[in-house]
C-alpha cells in the first residue's frame, strides 16, 4: 500500500480513471474495484459523450462537460469532441486532486 504524508497525517493515493462509462461501465467499475481493493483511492471519471442510465462514475460526464464548456450532444468530429474532454478532465483532476 503507498501512502502520502500530508499535514495532519497520511493518506492513501488516489489513481483516477478515465473512461466512457455508456461503453465500458462494466469494465470500469471492475477496475475501480481492483484499484479500492489493492488499498489505493479510485476516483472514476466519466467521459461519455452521450446522456446514459450507467451509475458508477465518481465525476460524471455532465461535470465533464460544465468544466470543458460543450454539451453532451455526440455530435461533433471525434478528435474535436476526444480533446475537449481530455481537456475538461484534466483541468478537474488538477483542481481536485
């Protein structure tokens, strides 16, 4: 287990995952397990470019979307739509975490 020293204590290390839970919630949510059970922090972060009913996502893909300034239409080229959300999660990672 790899922990951090921060004031006041320590802490588990969080490793983020990124992925498009209205195409592979399934596999996502195993691995989020797998993380939380090795003893880490999992923090999962939806990048799906549609609306969807898969549960599990720790930042969703609305907050995605707020923090990137588009609407989740699935319209839009695929390289545009992929760097506008690479960027929205990174921007929310740097923030957070």
């Amino acid at each position: 287990m790899f922990l951090c020293l921060v004031e006041g204590g320590l802490r588990l290390k969080t490793i983020v995952i990124i992925a498009t839970l209205d195409t592979k919630g399934t596999e996502a949510l195993y691995l989020k397990r797998l993380i939380e059970g090795g003893g880490f922090r999992a923090v999962l972060i939806d990048v799906s470019c549609k609306l969807h009913g898969v549960p599990g996502a720790d930042i969703s893909n609305l907050m995605v979307a707020e923090a990137g300034g588009f609407k989740l239409t699935g319209e839009g080229g695929k390289r545009e739509t992929a760097e506008k959300k690479a960027e929205a999660a990174s921007r929310i990672v740097a923030k957070r975490y």
